[in-house]
C-alpha cells in the first residue's frame, strides 16, 4: 500500500490558520506535491483520492535535539 509520510510543522499553535502538517515522503506513489505544507483536511483528501495511508512522523524537542548534538 502506498504511504504519506508527514509530520507536524514546529512553530505553527492550533488556531492561526496556518497549515499544520509537513509533508516529507512519499513510499509507493507516484505523486507529486506542490508544496511543503498541507492543511489535515486537505491530506486526508488527497489520501482517500489515490488509495495511500498517513504515515505521523514523531517530532523531537528541540530541547532533545540540543542533547544529541553535544
């Protein structure tokens, strides 16, 4: 099955009606998106529309990306 591959943008607070989501990778697909950053309702529509699954992305602190750099 066919994957998308997304994970939620750092800076962007529920609310501000900015775009949430990042997309990062496509598996399986060919696909071709436009741009980086995609609304949920938008990726979930795209998803259902060629068949593939979301994939979540787990996105680190930046407090643990400070400890893994040292």
């Amino acid at each position: 099955m066919a994957k998308i591959f997304v994970r939620n943008r750092r800076h962007v607070r529920k609310g501000t009606g900015k775009p949430r989501l990042t997309v990062v990778a496509v598996a399986d697909l060919d696909l071709q998106i436009f741009t980086r950053r995609i609304r949920k309702k938008e990726l979930d529509a795209l998803a259902e529309a060629v068949g593939a699954e979301i994939v979540y992305l787990p996105v680190r602190d930046s407090k643990e990306e400070d400890k893994s750099s040292e």
